[in-house]
C-alpha cells in the first residue's frame, strides 16, 4: 500500500524522525519535518538534499520550535495545514532522557522530562486529533522501559508511561472516524541521544539483552512506522515492543 498523504513528523531531521521520513517519503508521502531549536539546520540541507535526490517531486517542508506549550503545538499544526491543507500522518518522536538516582533527581528535571515526554505528546495527540484527517494515523515512540523494571530511568520510564494511556484514550475517539492510534516502544537505541548517559560497560548490558547482542537501530523501527501508515492501519490503542527482546512484555 503506498501513501499519498501529508505527514508530520516532529523530531524529524535526525536519528528516528529522519529515518522515518525516508521511509515514508519512498511511500509517497510528502513531509512536513519539525525540529526543535534552529541547530538542527545543517541536518534540515542534508536531509532535504537526499531526500530530493531520491523523490525529485517531493514535498518537504521545516518547522522550528519549542513544543512544551500548548500554544506552540497549535502553531506548529496550523503552519502546516497552511502549506500543506490537510495532514494524514502525525509522527511524533520527541524525548528526553536522564539517567540519575531518584534521590538526585531535582524538581527542575522532573518538570523538564514530564515537559517533553508527556505533556508534549499529550498536546500533540490532541492537536492531531482535532486536525488529522479521516482514515489518518498517530504514532508516538515511547520506550521499551514501559515493559522492563530497572533503576535510574524513574523520571524517563514514567514521564512516558501516561501515553499509553492518552493513546488508548485518543484511539477510542477517533474510531468512528477510521484514525488509528499507536505507540512503538523501541528498545535502547544506537543513537547519540543514547549513548551520553551510558558507561561502556553499561552499553555492553544493554546489547546482551538484545537479540544479536546489539542495540536497536532505527533501520529496525522506521519500517515498522511505515507499516502502521500502510497494511497495518487496521492496529489502533496498541503499544508495540520493539527491541529485539529486550523486554517481553
């Protein structure tokens, strides 16, 4: 199944978010891509460039800005209603990580990661609610530590926890109007977002407990989102585990 829609992807212009827009760009999808500070400009060229080598007729559009208000998402979706009159797929792939003791977690990191984590997705599920089109879809990337008990990942683990919930929610609103909505929890991600808060050793615990003894890649995921856009619309209210078992939930 191919797609002929307009997707948003927040996050979109590096590690997953740009993943996925290839993968759905060779579906057919023009793209509207959002970072979140004006550093991300040099992977904006680059991505555009090789995205525009390979789908010439491509459509991509840049966004830019903050998410953690209320206002700032609504602003994001009317910009690209207004370049692109409609949106079909809403991506989002914001996070925040922190790796710390509960006893050294401060209140200002607490409000930060529940910012970005939840109160993010939460506006951004129901912008796309108001605004998506019928027969559309939303993904949020969670984490697979929604499926593990472990340490030092209490703020990160539970600020993304509630969009299980907003998800199941969301889903049960739109089924009359055939919008599917899902979340996809990869496990530990070779990426840079990973790898700051990690030791060596750390690292090594992390891909013994993925199959293959590695961590998940994007390559792993972004077709996984691209299936959930096409032949797997069918899957609403579901979080997906994605991370070469790393947990079984």
């Amino acid at each position: 199944m191919s797609l002929n829609g307009k997707a948003l992807i927040t996050g979109g212009l590096k590690n997953l978010g740009a993943e996925t827009a290839k993968e759905l760009a060779a579906q057919g999808a023009n793209l509207a891509l959002h970072s979140n500070s004006t550093s991300s400009k040099a992977n904006a060229v680059e991505l555009e460039a090789e995205l525009k080598q390979k789908f010439p007729t491509l459509k991509v559009a840049f966004c830019q800005g903050d998410l953690t208000s209320a206002a700032a998402v609504e602003k994001l979706f009317d910009s690209v209603l207004t370049e692109f009159g409609k949106i079909d797929i809403v991506v989002n792939s914001v996070g925040k990580v922190l790796k710390k003791p509960i006893t050294e977690i401060s209140e200002e990191e607490y409000d930060s990661m529940f910012a970005i984590n939840s109160k993010v997705a939460f506006f951004i599920l129901k912008a796309a609610a108001q605004h998506i089109s019928d027969d559309g879809k939303i993904i949020t990337i969670v984490t697979a530590l929604l499926g593990a008990f472990t340490g030092f990942y209490t703020s990160y683990a539970g600020s993304k926890a509630p969009v299980e919930h907003f998800t199941r929610g969301d889903c049960k609103e739109l089924q009359s109007r055939r919008v599917s909505v899902n979340n996809v929890a990869p496990g530990p991600m070779d990426t840079p977002f990973f790898y700051p808060q990690e030791s060596p050793e750390a690292v090594e615990y992390h891909k013994s407990n993925g199959m293959g003894n590695r961590l998940t890649m994007v390559q792993d995921i972004a077709p996984l989102i691209r299936f959930l856009c096409t032949d797997g619309a069918w899957i609403t209210g579901q979080t997906i585990f994605a991370n070469g078992g790393y947990t079984t939930h």
